[in-house]
C-alpha cells in the first residue's frame, strides 16, 4: 500500500493521472466575474495555500478536486469509480452521494517546485461539508492534512 510518496516515479504517475482525470472535463467552478475561485490549505505537515478550484462532479458518482495550478496543483483527489489508479492503489469505489466522509480515497499534495520534490499522497479521508462546497482531507498515514474550498456547489 502507498503511504507517502518521496521522490517516486509511481506517485508521479498516479498524480498526473489523477490530475489528468478532473482537469480534462472543461467544467471549472468560477466566480460570476469567469475568474477561476475557491482555495485549499495545507495545515500539515507544512503550511501552504493556494486560490483556484477545478472541482468536478461527474454526476456518475465521481467527484474529482484540483487546487491551484493545473500542472502542479497544491491539493488533488478523487472520489468515485471513475478515479484514476483506484484498483492498482487498492482505493475505494464507492460513489459520491454528496456530503460526508468519504474514506481510503486517492489524494495527492505537492508542496515543491516539481512532482519529485516534497509529495505526499496515497489513500486518505476527504469530508465534503454539508454545503457542497467546502470541506477537508487527511492522509490515512497521517502526513498531510487540510481544507477546500471548491469556490461554488458541486450539486
């Protein structure tokens, strides 16, 4: 099972594709002004924060986060049969309903200049809030942890 990824070519792969998965659905949730919206911060293990939020309910049962650049986002995961590495990482399938905790799912942190450098990622718990807008993550291994915000509903 994947803990954290340092410096690994796999964790690359399963970032990028699951980077790849919500940001190639060109629907984005943007402020009335078309500005992208929404942040995420990292409390943990170091603090970082970012605005802008590519968030993706594939109405499926697939709920797909990207926070920050799309090339290098600060915070990714997904929720859903339709993540990306689900079966090799062992993560869960079940669908998104809607708000609660959603646990083992895939998520991916990235506090460095690039994939390589200062990544963290592997199965975690993703809460999405009452709202359906806002929510948090923490890593099942502990390393990382945080908030989103998604910028609008993902109803």
């Amino acid at each position: 099972m994947f803990h954290r990824v340092q410096s690994s070519r796999i964790g690359t792969a399963i970032g990028l594709a699951l980077v790849a998965s919500v940001v190639a659905v060109p629907a984005r949730a943007q402020a009335a002004n078309g500005a992208a919206s929404g942040w995420a911060k990292v409390a943990k293990p170091k603090a970082r924060s970012v605005t802008g939020a590519h968030c993706v309910n594939f109405h499926e049962g697939t709920l797909g986060g990207v926070f920050g650049r799309t090339e290098l986002p600060l915070l990714a995961f997904t929720i859903g049969p339709k993540s990306a590495m689900a079966d090799q990482m062992h993560a869960s399938k079940a669908k998104f309903t809607g708000p609660g905790s959603y646990r083992n799912v895939i998520v991916m942190v990235y506090l460095g200049k690039t994939a390589l450098d200062d990544t963290y990622g592997g199965l975690g718990t993703v809460t999405v809030n009452a709202d359906w807008r806002t929510g948090s993550y923490t890593l099942n291994d502990g390393t990382s942890a945080g908030t989103w915000d998604c910028g609008a509903p993902v109803k």
